[in-house]
C-alpha cells in the first residue's frame, strides 16, 4: 500500500513511460549540446531541471557528462538513484520554480512536458531568469514543451483505460480551451495481492503556452533562441506536432 496518489504514480512512471526510447532521447540532446553548446568546457555540466526517475539522465552520465538532476518529488528521486549510473549523478530534492547552486553549469535541460506542468507565467519567467543566471557564457538550455493539439486533439475530452500485470489506470481528460489548460483525472488501482485493489485518486495540469511567450521571457533574461524543432528532429515542427524542442543560448 501506498501513502499517497504520487507516491503510485512515482513508482510505476516508468511503465507508464515504457514506449519512450531514453538511448534516443540522450542522443539527440547529446547533438544538440555538441551543437550549440560552446563554453569552452571539456566535461560538459548539465542540470536537469524536473529530472524524475532519471531515465534520460544515466545515459547522459555514460556518456560522460557531469549531471545535476533536481526533482521535488522524493518517490521520484528515490527510484532515480537505485538505477545504473546513477552514483555518478548529484541527485537534489528541490522544486525547480526557485532552485538554488553553487556555481554555473554549461546546459539546463528540462524534458518530457516538465514545463508545462507549472501553470503560472510569472513562475516559467522566473526559472529562465534563474537558468540564466546559473549558465557559463555559450551554455545552453534545452527543453521540451507539448503543443496545443497534443492537448485539445490527442487529451481532448478522451477516456483512456490501461490495464498492466498488478495495476490498472483510467485516465479522464478535459481541455479548457481559454485557459489553455488540460485537467487529467487519474486513478489507479493497485493489486494488493489478495485479489482486492487499493484505489489512488489524483490529478495532473498541463497547460499550452506558444512558442513566442518563450522566446519573449528568454530574451528579457539574456538569452538567445537559436532554434525550435519537431519532436527528435532537425527539423522545423510539423502542423501535427505533439511535442516541440527549443534551443536557447547565452552568448
């Protein structure tokens, strides 16, 4: 049995996120570092801000980066550091919104929607100023946000039903097309092992912000935007994008 909702949600994240290709994720970054990332650093530092259960991040620590991965979930950061590579990361309990460090790093990355979970625009302002404030002259930050179809088409109002070895999920979605907002009722039911389930209740946000509200609150904090891509691509983001990667230095 569970304490509380995240504490589920922590421990089966992988699972759920058991499609994602982590090597392919790490190269692409990996490419994207080597391209626009030129602080003169021989062992390039990265900061991964919302880093959870840290798949992306051991591959990029076996890749030979110094990797900071901070996280306010502790049943996150807790499965994190159980993995391979992992005694090779700095793994922090912090929340990302006012994260504190010593010294500057040459990239912050932020992955897989961890943006687009925070629903105020003055607290997405205030980590750009942060990351930019922490970035060794020619760093680079490198993040991924979801795009309005992903939210309005692919959630929508849709009802999604997975049923896994020892744990089931509904999955109810409702898309708030002012406030640009989907609301995802979850709930998960756990096999306790007797042949009863335990029931968790929860609920996650993500809101639509454009790529040009980035690209304003980037430059008033000092930073360039070099460029935005598709989803793992080079290539600019198609009409049916789900998911699109921007690129911002400071120079």
């Amino acid at each position: 049995m569970y304490d509380t909702f995240y504490d589920v949600l922590a421990s089966r994240y992988d699972i759920l996120q058991s499609d994602m290709d982590c090597a392919r994720w790490a190269d692409y970054l990996t490419g994207l570092i080597d391209t626009y990332c030129h602080t003169g650093s021989e062992t390039k530092s990265i900061i991964d801000l919302g880093c959870g259960t840290g798949s992306v991040d051991v591959i990029l620590a076996a890749k030979g980066f110094d990797i900071t991965g901070i996280d306010n979930a502790e049943a996150m950061l807790e499965i994190a550091t159980a993995k391979e590579n992992a005694d090779k990361i700095t793994w922090v309990l912090h929340d990302i919104i006012d994260f504190e460090m010593d010294g500057k790093a040459d990239c912050f990355l932020s992955l897989l929607d961890t943006i687009d979970h925070i629903m105020s625009k003055a607290k997405i302002g205030g980590i750009i100023r942060n990351v930019s404030d922490h970035l060794n002259d020619g760093g680079v930050f490198i993040f991924d946000v979801i795009t309005e179809k992903h939210l309005k088409e692919t959630f929508g109002e849709n009802v999604f039903y997975q049923d896994y070895e020892d744990f089931l999920l509904l999955w109810i979605n409702h898309y708030d097309e002012r406030r640009k907002v989907n609301t995802a009722e979850l709930t998960f039911f756990e096999d306790d092992g007797s042949g009863k389930y335990d029931r968790y209740d929860g609920e996650l946000k993500e809101k639509f912000y454009p790529e040009s509200f980035f690209v304003e609150e980037a430059a008033k904090a000092g930073l360039t935007h070099k460029a935005t891509f598709g989803e793992l691509t080079l290539d600019k983001p198609g009409r049916d994008e789900e998911r699109i990667f921007m690129v911002f230095v400071k120079e």
